[in-house]
C-alpha cells in the first residue's frame, strides 16, 4: 500500500526565518516573492529564494512561493517574468489567487491555490482541481465534516491551516479597508480594521458594548486535531505567520513536528514528506510565543468561544496576582518562575492592556524601574519570557539525514560504502596495497568515519567488514569520507523530484461551481482573468471591487462566520435566548459605523458600510 504523505508548512518572512523552520522540522516553507506576495513588507529577493530552494532540497523540503495578490493587466507581464525567474530558481509551487496565471505565458511549475480564492464547497475544490491546481488551500472556518467531504469528493491535495493568527472575514472577501483607506487587503495591504476596538449600538442607540475589539479572533491552535485532520484528508499542515520573528518559527514549528510525529508513529500508512530529523535544544512551548488565545476556530461545527474581546495584543500566561504593591515594588502570590527581563502585563481600571519590565527578582517581590500603580488582586501576565526568548536567540536546531556506512575490502583494495536508507547510495572505491596491522584498527576506523562536522548527515550505524585486520592510515579514511559525502550530496540533489503543472488541453474548465455571472467578489481585476472565466462559462463579469471606484459602496464589505448575535447568546437558531435590543446592530468606531447583517441560511455575519 501506498503511504500517504505528510507535510509540515511553516512561514518564512525572509531567508534566516526559512532556513530555521526547515531546521526545526518543517518539511515545506512558503515565503513571499520580490512582489504580489499579499504580504507588501514580506517580500524576498530571486537570489535569497535561490539560496533558501538549495538549502531545503537538502533535506527533500519543498519551497513555495507566494504570488497572492489580484494583479492589474499593466502587471501581468511583470508576473510573468518573476514566475519565471522562481521556475528556474527550482521553486517547487506558486501559491496564487488570480486565475490570470492560469492564462500566463509561464513554465509548467506547480500551483497551489491560496485560500483568498475562498475554498469552502466540494464544487470550488473541484473546479480549482480541474483548473490545474496541484494543492488547494482550505478556507480556515471549515469543520472537520466539511473537510472530509471537500476529500471524499475531489482528487486534490488539501492544506489546512493549523496554527496562527486568524482573518475574521472568509479570505478574499475582505473589502473593508480598501472601502475606507484604498489599502486592498487582496492586494497584500490589510489596515486590519478587525483588531480595533468598536462600540456595540442597536438600531435605537442603546450601546450593548463599549470599546470592545469586536471582530477580533483569537489565535488557532489545531495542535490536539492532528490525527483528526489526517483522517479528514488533509495531507499539508499549515502555520500562519509570515511576518513572524526567528524565534516564533523556530518555536512553533518545533511544535508542531513533534506533535505531528507522534501521530505518525502510530499510523502505517502515512510518512513526512521531507527527511531528516531535528534535533531540537529546547521544549517547544506555543503558549510563550504571541498569541491572542486559542481556539481550535470551528473544528467540530459552531463555538461562541473564537474572538477575543479584550485585547488583540498578546497578553501572555497568567502568573499570579498582587499582593501588595508600594512604588517600584511589587508582591505578588505566584508559582511562577520568574527572571529579570520578563514582560508583565495587566489590564487597568479602564480594561486597557499596560505593561512593565521586570528590573529585578527577589522571592516573592518584583522590583520596577518606575512607579507602578496596581491594586491589590489585580492579574498579572507574563507576555514576554525572558529565559525563554534567550534560549531561542542561540543555536537551538541541527537537522541531519542519518546514513549507514560500511567499508570493506575488495580485491584491489578499500570501498566505503554511504547509503541514506530513503534510495540515495553511493560508493567510494580506492585502489592501494593493505597490510595487517599490528593491533586492531577498529576503533580508529569508526572514528574517523564518523567526523561528518558541518555535513547534512549523521551516524545511524556503522559497519567495518574487513576480511582481515588491514591497517588503513587515517589519511586514507578522511579522503574517501570527504569523497563519498560529496557524492551523496549530488546523488541527492540529482534525485530530489520537482512535481511540474501538466500542460494544458485548452478545453474549457468544467464548471459546476459559477453560476452565469459573477461578481465583484470574484476578485477579477485584469483581462486574463475575466478570459479564463468566460472559457469556464461565465457570461457576465463584474470588476473587481478595487477597480470600481466607489461602485461597490453599499455592499457587503465582510463575510464572517464568526456571528455576534451568537456570541452573546441571541442566536434565533441554536440558542433560546431572544436579544433585548432592536436589529439592525452597527458596530461604531470613531467616526465611522458598520451595519450587521445576520445571515442564517448560510450562517453568517455580512457588514456593509452603514
């Protein structure tokens, strides 16, 4: 039987980050391009993706490029070219969201669709899958059923996000920020109007909620879902963070490869993707990195549970409470461990996150730099671990391929043997006279086959088989080491198998998913794109919402699963509970107000502008 393969994808903001990930375990890396990356400040240079793509085949680790912005038709041609350039970099897939590349005059290299092309049906997996889409990226509001029958029923490998911040919009339906500052966030520049915080009116005025971060979601975690999401079909695992520092990729990802392997363990029918093992110098904790709180975001169907109200900063472990608190000193009633350099945070009389370093530690009392005013009970945080944060800023990961080494004697003279047990072996021969030695060799034989220093490979056995007790100076031993290591490494290289998109029949996509017309929703902002869908059956396309100049301002500008009617409790459909206040409700900030609308044939929450 077949083995399913497994992969770990973790985010890379620039070459350093890609180069730990792919350390601390991760099978694939995803990175921006030098443009259309939906990350404007996370872009990279052709030569540093060059150098991440040889750096990863090493370990059979795949490298994936974003190229996941709508594009304009004076682009194109600038797309292209970089396509081209990553192609021949060796890039292993584009991860993209304009069906203009599909239409591109490229090389054949791989595409991933990205999740702004919004994939939540059986029927869009399907029609992307028929488009030519090697790997589709699953809309992050799916349940595990949901995933199950997108897998049951379309011959595509599915990526799910598992961990990291989350888009309180379904991706690539998100119009708000370009609605009110011209910064599309499906053109890489989110102004993230979801992190602020919002009055709660009703249609009368009456206020529900005061300065609350309404839109605000918590963090996902799918960390105990692993084997579940396995079953459910998925085969890429996902951690969001592409603009995250070294030590949130290396912790993270640690993380999850450890919780990823122990399910596969246990599982004959899958195996990881990539080789290698990590040999990790410290305990991955995913609670000491950022976050706003976890939640496993809708795995097994509704939970009211998925925002976080009260800040989306991070606020970081709980570590006691206050004591007594005079000036610079502070008492506190903890079981924590703490150092000086720590981050502490706590929310004042006005529910605001504030925050203060710790100058010095001694028993159960903090000393301050400055004056700090807290009263007695308040809940102390630690956002920032000191100890912590210094163990990840050392060298805290080597990855190895562990190979199996044999010499022996032949009839003109030595062979060593290397062989990495996944299919890669080479042997080193070399012609000399050999004479007995005088006292066994053994010992110095394996020594000196085991100096790998700054190689890719470890020791996993080694196996002296000599016909008699030859004395082989270890001159001899050291040059044919070197030698077969390098030939290994070309063998690798050499064998390392890109997955090339298969060439188009021209045919039009079938298309069981767009109805006759489509609108700005589709995202359709060049003639490539709009060429594509009229081959697919579309008869009328609308522009993309960037493109309309205020033609689209009393639409939708949000499409939400997360439902604030259900969160309080006034769901008309799952809870009892009728809300004492009048529809519609607006959620006002500054100046500016949003009306909800409720949504629950299709269960969701739709924000226009008021």
């Amino acid at each position: 039987m077949k083995k399913r393969t497994i992969e770990l994808l973790a985010p890379a903001k620039n070459i350093a980050c890609g180069i730990e990930a792919i350390k601390h375990g991760a099978d694939a890396v995803y990175i921006g391009a030098p443009k259309f990356g939906a990350r404007s400040s996370a872009g990279n240079s052709i030569e540093d993706i060059r150098n991440l793509v040889a750096f990863a085949h090493q370990f059979n680790a795949k490298i994936y490029v974003t190229l996941n912005t709508i594009l304009r038709d004076e682009e194109i041609g600038e797309a292209e070219e970089l396509i081209r350039q990553l192609y021949y970099a060796d890039v292993d897939a584009l991860i993209v969201q304009d069906m203009a590349v599909l239409k591109m005059n490229i090389p054949p290299i791989a595409i991933h669709a990205s999740t702004q092309t919004d994939n939540r049906t059986v029927e869009k997996v399907q029609f992307l899958a028929n488009a030519g889409f090697s790997q589709v990226v699953l809309a992050r509001e799916l349940s595990l059923n949901e995933i199950r029958t997108i897998h049951e029923n379309c011959k595509v490998a599915l990526e799910c996000f598992v961990h990291g911040a989350l888009c309180v919009s379904y991706s690539g339906q998100c119009y708000i920020s370009h609605a009110f500052t011209g910064r599309s966030a499906n053109r890489g520049e989110c102004a993230q109007f979801c992190r602020l915080p919002y009055n709660l009116i009703d249609a009368e005025g009456k206020r529900i909620e005061t300065q609350k971060h309404l839109l605000s979601l918590k963090d996902m975690n799918r960390s105990k879902y692993i084997e579940d999401l396995i079953e459910a079909g998925v085969s890429s695992f996902k951690i969001e963070g592409r603009l995250k520092d070294i030590s949130y990729v290396k912790n993270v990802t640690a993380f999850y490869r450890k919780a990823i392997d122990a399910v596969l363990e246990k599982r004959s029918d899958c195996k990881r993707s990539s080789r290698g093992i990590s040999e990790i110098s410290f305990t991955p904790n995913i609670h000491k990195t950022f976050n706003r709180e976890y939640t496993d975001y809708y795995m097994n169907e509704r939970d009211k549970d998925v925002a976080n109200y009260g800040t989306p900063k991070f606020k970081g472990e709980y570590i006691g409470s206050v004591v007594k608190c005079e000036q610079k000193e502070i008492r506190i009633k903890s079981d924590k461990k703490l150092a000086n350099g720590d981050g502490l945070v706590f929310f004042d009389s006005a529910n605001q996150l504030k925050g203060f370093r710790v100058n010095k530690v001694e028993g159960d009392t903090i000393y301050t730099t400055e004056r700090i005013d807290l009263k007695k009970g308040t809940s102390l945080y630690r956002n920032h671990d000191f100890e912590f944060n210094k163990e990840l800023d050392r060298e805290t990961a080597k990855r190895t391929i562990p190979i199996d080494v044999e010499l022996y004697d032949t009839s003109f003279g030595l062979a060593l043997s290397l062989d990495d047990t996944l299919g890669n072996r080479v042997i080193v021969s070399k012609e000399l006279s050999l004479d007995l030695a005088q006292k066994d060799q053994t010992d110095n034989i394996v020594k000196q086959l085991s100096k790998l220093g700054n190689t890719n490979y470890s020791i996993n056995s080694i196996a002296v088989t000599l016909s008699r007790p030859y004395f082989i100076p270890t001159s001899v031993l050291n040059e044919m080491r070197r030698e077969a290591i390098e030939k290994l490494d070309r063998v690798g290289r050499i064998n390392y198998h890109v997955e090339y998109r298969l060439p188009s029949d021209k045919k039009p996509v079938d298309n069981n998913y767009f109805a006759s017309s489509l609108s700005y929703l589709g995202n359709v902002s060049n003639k490539l794109s709009k060429r594509f869908y009229a081959e697919s059956g579309v008869e009328h396309i609308d522009d993309a919402f960037e493109q309309a100049n205020g033609k689209y301002d009393d639409q939708a500008l949000m499409f939400t699963k997360h439902c604030l009617r259900y969160s309080f409790g006034w769901c008309p459909k799952y809870q009892k509970t009728k809300s004492p206040f009048k529809e519609p409700y607006f959620l006002e900030y500054n100046n500016t107000q949003l009306r909800l609308e409720f949504d629950c044939k299709h269960c969701q929450m739709i924000i226009y502008k008021k």
